[in-house]
C-alpha cells in the first residue's frame, strides 16, 4: 500500500543466477503501474498469468531494492520508506516494545500499543514494554510476530509496505481487521497524534 506518489514498474524480470538456462523467470517481464492510495493483492487476474509463473516474494524484493531487476526500472519516489514483511516475520531478542519500535522508549506508548490493538494482537501482550520476546521471538505466537512487524513498519512511518503471505497465518478474521487498519492509515497519510480508531467506515482495494 502507499498514500503518496504511484509505483511503475517498466519491462521488469528477474531471473536467479541459479535457474537453469530456458527456465521460467521468477519474476516474468511486467508492466504494472499502481496509483496512489491503493491497497493490491497479487497475482491479478489483469496480468494474465499463472499464479504460478509470479514470484510474489521475489517481486517485493525487488520493488523494496534488495534484488536489482535482471531488465526494466522500478520506478518510485527516491525519499520513500518501503519496507518488506517477509513471510517468516525477523524478530530481535529483547522486550516487546523494542521490536515494536526499535527503542525501548516509544515516542507514544498510546500510539503504539491503540495500533496493536487495532491489528489484533493478543490481549495478554498489550501494553506489557518489557515483555522478553525470547530468541527470534520463540516466546511468541506466530500471528503476533506478524502484527509486531506490520506495527514497526507503521512506527516508522512507512511509504510502501510490502506484505508477503504472512496474513494467511492469521485467519480470514484477523487478516480482515489488518487489511481494514491499513486502508485506514492511507487514508489518513500516516499515523496521527491520537489514539487510533479500531475501524474504518470505506476500504478500497484492488
């Protein structure tokens, strides 16, 4: 999703040097423009291929620039925060409130832990900063390594955000509830300085 300036992207393709020469690309040649304020779930049906054919993770790796594309541009605004939430979610060993923020003071706890609650989270964490999340968070259901990734991408106010088949984890309900938070924060352009609401009255998705 992005609330600010759109993504083009141009003849894009990306092959691992480790494919077999004749093989399908991971990323096949793609013309894709998204305007801002949209929220797109990949592959759609518009791009005409097998679910198959698309690397769905390669692709936000290569958007986010830590894969550079084989041929084509990428183009976005050079001032951007994306951010790539893979599907097995990176956790520090440390408190709660240190994945959350990547501080163990939070510029405003009721920021962070209204927009926990909104995504989700279970209830016995809220609010708990100096919970131990364990090593690689061990010490965490997987649904809530999820929302806590999702919310450290929103702390720092991110432009792109990139959402692997993480969701999937969370069940129909929950995902709803995220995807709903997220339309949200487009909306708005960011984060604001008050506590958040749980819900939004429009969604728009593609």
């Amino acid at each position: 999703l992005t609330y600010d300036g759109d993504i083009e992207l141009q003849g894009v393709s990306y092959r691992y040097p480790t494919q077999e020469q004749g093989s399908t690309s991971a990323v096949p040649l793609l013309n894709l423009r998204i305007p801002a304020g949209e929220m797109v779930c990949f592959p759609l049906s518009h791009m005409q291929m097998d679910v198959h054919q698309l690397g769905i993770h390669t692709l936000f790796k290569v958007i986010s620039g830590e894969l550079l594309p084989v041929s084509g541009k990428v183009l976005l605004p050079s001032r951007w925060r994306c951010i790539y939430v893979p599907v097995v979610p990176i956790l520090f060993d440390g408190t709660l409130m240190y994945n959350l923020t990547f501080s163990d003071r939070a510029k405003s706890r009721a920021i962070v832990w209204s927009v926990c609650r909104a995504l989700g989270m279970s209830p016995y964490l809220v609010e708990h900063d100096d919970f131990d999340v364990g090593s690689d968070g061990c010490c965490l259901k997987f649904s809530d390594r999820v929302i806590i990734s999702i919310t450290r991408a929103l702390m720092h106010d991110v432009d792109l955000l990139l959402i692997s088949s993480a969701l999937d984890v969370l069940g129909e309900a929950r995902a709803t509830k995220v995807l709903r938070y997220l339309s949200h924060y487009t909306q708005q352009r960011g984060l604001p300085q008050e506590r958040l609401p749980r819900t939004v009255r429009h969604r728009k998705t593609v």
